[in-house]
C-alpha cells in the first residue's frame, strides 16, 4: 500500500532533498524549514527511532519542521524593515 512508503527512510530524504531545491527556486525560508524536518525525520526512520505508523511520522515530520523553522528564525533573524506599512491607496 502507499502509506507503507512513508515508512521507509530514503522517501522522507529525497523528500526533504525536494523541498530544499524548491527552497532554491522561491527563496524566502519557507520550504527550508519543512527540507530540514523531512531529512530529520528520514534519519530518525534510519536509526529506528520514529514508529512506522504514518500518523505519528507525520507528526514527527510535523514537529521536526516546525523546531527547524524556529531555529532558522533565530539563526538567520528577521530583516529590519521586513513588513512594508502602506500610508497611501496605490489608487490616489
């Protein structure tokens, strides 16, 4: 069956390997953070550490992505200036 998939290691690496050349082509740390969480979860599922019910590895991958995010929010930071307020219509 195809949730049998899930549960084999290098789908969530080539997984994770997709995500990051996505990341490469719309850059923005959007997909970065899911990459990282499939690659941990691929290795997890490696060493035997993460169960093979798809559930639980959806929220391992779930929780490895959004520690990722958070790292990468801390180590890359937010940009000064990042959020544009608009104090006139386009249209006036």
């Amino acid at each position: 069956m195809w949730h049998d998939l899930f549960s084999v290691w290098w789908v969530w690496i080539v997984f994770g390997f997709a995500l990051g050349v996505l990341e490469i082509m719309i850059p923005g740390f959007i997909f970065l953070g899911f990459a990282i969480g499939a690659v941990l979860t691929g290795v997890l599922v490696g060493l035997g550490m993460a169960p093979a019910s798809l559930p639980v590895l959806l929220l391992v991958f779930a929780v490895a992505s959004v520690l990722a995010w958070l790292a990468l929010r801390r180590i890359v930071g937010v940009r000064t200036g990042q959020v544009k307020i608009w104090d006139k219509d386009v249209n006036d």
